[in-house]
C-alpha cells in the first residue's frame, strides 16, 4: 500500500515538475530579445542555484532538520557529467530558441523522452516494452518533421537540430541524475544551479556577452529558479520511485504545456506540418505515458 502511495506521489511529483519547466520556452524566447543566448543559459541555473539557497536557509533558520542523504566523494563523477551536460543542454537549447519559434521548440523537447530512455536501456538496462518503442518511434518522426525547413530540397532547421541536440544532452544528463536520486534533491539543485551557471557565466563573458538590464536579469533568475529549480527538484524526487525513463514520460506532458503557453502568449497561428508533428507527438508521448 506504501509503494503505491508512493508511486503517486513521484507521478504528481513529475507532472508538477513539467507543469513548471513548461514556461521556460515562451517567457525564454520574449527575454532572449534583451539577453544574450549563452548568458540566459547562465542565469536561469544560477536562478535555481540561487532559488534553492534561499529556500536551504531559510528551512536551517527555522531548525528544520533534513533526512535527506548529502552527496559524498563517490558521488563526484556522476556531478561532473551532470554539471557539464546542464552547461552544454541549456546553451543548445537558447541558440535553437533564438533560431526558432517558441511552440516548435517546445514540442521538440518530446524529444527528451527518447534520448533519456535509450540511454537508460543502455546504462541501466530498463527494459523499453513494445509499446514503449512505440512511442519513442512517433516521437522521433515528430521531431524529424518539425526538424525540417524545406521538404522540397530536405533542408533542416538550424534552430531544431540545436534543441535535439540539447534534448540528448539532457537525455544522458537525467541518467546521471537518477544515479544522484537518492541524495537530497535541494542540494542536487544548488549543485547543478551554481556549477553550471558558473560554467556557463564564464563562457558567456569569454565570447563577449554581457550582463543585461537589471530588470531583465531579475526576470531571468526568477524563470530559472521556477523553470530549472523546482522542476529539478521534483524531477530529482520522482526518479526515486520511478526511474528514468518511465519519469521522463510523465514529464512529457511539459512539452504541450509550453505548446498552449506559446500559442497563447505570441498569437502563432499553427501551419499544417506543425499540427500533423503535433498529433503524432500526442500519439507518442500517450504511448510512452501509458507504458
């Protein structure tokens, strides 16, 4: 009876967790006029690194005690990759943003829930049903149409093939995550949030990128903090129960999310390629979802 409660709770925890990854892409392309692509990668984990501190200490100012296990030394390869992917995915995913229109990029990050469990299947050997690759086939198809700019000479999007990059990116990234799974979530978050922001800071100034307005850095940490930081924490929490590929297709339901938030926010009236990638995306992430 626990397990099953518990398996609810890292379902909620997933589905909680896309709900907030969900603005990353539309509020990302409006600041992207004003930020540079390298230097909002940067902001939006220092965002969750910074987020996550100030929600760290203040649960230590009121004593309250965690019983969450620290990360130790063992732990240090896994943190490495897991920092070096979250500098390299983000960069990808604000280039292919900048090239792209915000709902196509939000559909491709389905793409996500291909490269995660592949390398799931291949790192940890989590089994991938009939149905599962189902799902993962209409996926790719999805993804290989919203991919391409000119079906006549077959041309690819220079904008896609920089966020299916980020989305493999992430794919391996979430493998190492899920080996973290155990450890407390919030320090995970602060981990990522400073090492890859740092990293990301530090290439950013070295092209010569700059800070933007104040306000508009504000803004940047804030979607960090709720886009990067929350839905880590909770992605982090549902691993636990779930692992990484049956998390990530939970997850997918984020995609869809940024897809309506996209379509609202700039008025962007769908072409017909767009709503045949979406229709097979829908079929994919059920298939995957109902696996």
């Amino acid at each position: 009876m626990k397990k099953n409660g518990n398996q609810k709770l890292a379902i909620f925890s997933a589905i909680l967790a896309a709900a907030f990854y969900a603005f990353n892409a539309p509020i990302s392309k409006i600041l992207l006029v004003e930020i540079q692509p390298t230097m909002m990668a940067a902001l939006l984990y220092l965002g969750a690194g910074l987020g996550m501190f100030g929600v760290n200490s203040a649960q230590k100012f009121i004593k309250h005690k965690s019983s969450e296990l620290p990360l130790s030394k063992l732990d240090l390869p896994y943190v490495i990759w897991m920092i070096l992917l979250d500098i390299i995915a983000p960069i990808l995913l604000m280039l292919g943003l900048s090239l792209t229109s915000s709902a196509n990029a939000s559909l491709l990050n389905n793409f996500e829930i291909v490269s995660t469990s592949i390398f799931a299947m291949i790192f940890f050997k989590e089994k991938i049903s009939v149905r599962l690759w189902f799902g993962i086939i209409l996926v790719s198809i999805s993804s290989m149409i919203l991919s391409v700019s000119d079906w006549s000479r077959i041309s690819f999007s220079l904008g896609s093939v920089f966020i299916l990059l980020a989305c493999i990116s992430w794919g391996l990234e979430n493998n190492c995550t899920r080996v973290l799974s155990n450890k407390d979530p919030m320090q995970i978050v602060m981990v990522k949030g400073f090492g890859s922001g740092l990293g990301s800071l530090l290439i950013a100034f070295t092209i010569g990128e700059n800070l933007p307005q104040s306000k508009y850095l504000m803004l940047a940490l804030v979607l960090g903090f709720a886009a990067y930081g929350l839905s880590v924490f909770f992605y982090v929490y549902a691993q636990r129960d779930l692992g990484a590929a049956r998390t990530s297709t939970y997850y997918a339901v984020s995609p869809f999310l940024g897809v309506i938030f996209s379509l609202l926010i700039f008025s962007e009236i769908p072409s017909s390629t767009f709503v045949i990638a979406l229709v097979l995306m829908i079929l994919g992430a059920y298939f995957t979802s109902y696996d």
